[in-house]
C-alpha cells in the first residue's frame, strides 16, 4: 500500500468526505474520535503494522500517523 492509498483508507474510516492531508493537524479534524482510531487500527493491521491505541492517541498530525504506519512523512 502507498502513503497516498494509506491516506484514502484512512480517510474512509474515519468517514470523511475528502482525503486527509499531509500536513494536517488531528485536533483540526472534528471527525478524530476514539471510533476514528478504532478504524485507523484496522488500517494499520491491513498493512501488517502493529500500533496500540495509546500510540494513536499520542499523535498530533496525519504526518505522525504516517511514520507510525512506517511511510517517511
């Protein structure tokens, strides 16, 4: 999976109706919830990459989640 299909995935599970950016800030995306991370994680497992939830919550940007999932943001 590329970074910009990780992006789409990730976007669809936290049920937006435009992709996520880059650069774009959590606590901007009113949709970030602890549903949203319940469906990150399962994205992150379509990828074979293991994260907890507490690490998700940590994260600030798009740009953490992304070198969470191992993509060079």
């Amino acid at each position: 999976m590329t970074q910009e299909e990780f992006l789409i995935r990730l976007s669809e599970e936290v049920q937006l109706d435009r992709q996520l950016n880059v650069d774009e800030m959590l606590c901007d995306v009113p949709e970030w919830d602890s549903l949203a991370m319940l469906g990150a994680l399962s994205v992150f497992d379509e990828i074979g990459a293991s994260v907890e939830i507490d690490e998700l919550e940590n994260c600030q940007s798009i740009k953490d989640i992304l070198q969470k999932a191992g993509f060079d943001a």
